[in-house]
C-alpha cells in the first residue's frame, strides 16, 4: 500500500518534467492526457512506490502538486 499520495492540478502543469526528474522513487511520468492549454500532464506511473517525501511538490515551478501522506500510528505505553 502507498504511504503517499500525488494529486496534479492538471490544469496548471505545464508538463516540464522537473517533477519526474525529481523523484527519488520514479513514481510520476506522463500520462497520455493533455490540459486545456495543450500541455502533456504528469500522473502517478507507480503509486506503489511514493512515500509522501514532496521532493516533486517542492520543484514544481507552477505550484501543481499537492502530497498527502499517511499517518502511521505510533503505539505508547500508557
């Protein structure tokens, strides 16, 4: 199961790559879709693989990336 969680605003990627490249995990590639501006979008080729670790988020020139991760609940001796 994935530990995080890649959501693309399709319509403010400019299908640049930089995400892609950015990824420690390979998880985002193209997809075969295109905006309404005629860019090619980026999605989760390999969800299985992302962690949450926002390293796409944090290269994305036009801000459209938004990471969730899960939250892994911790065990405490009361």
């Amino acid at each position: 199961m994935p530990k995080g969680l890649v959501i693309v605003d399709k319509e403010r990627c400019k299908g640049c790559g930089l995400c892609i490249e950015a990824c420690p995990f390979g998880v985002l590639d193209f997809s075969s879709e295109y905006n309404a501006s005629g860019y090619r979008v980026v999605h989760m080729a390999h969800p299985e693989k992302c962690t949450g670790c926002a390293v796409c988020a944090n290269v994305c020139p036009d801000v459209a990336l938004e990471i969730y991760r899960e939250e892994s609940s911790v065990r405490g001796a009361a």
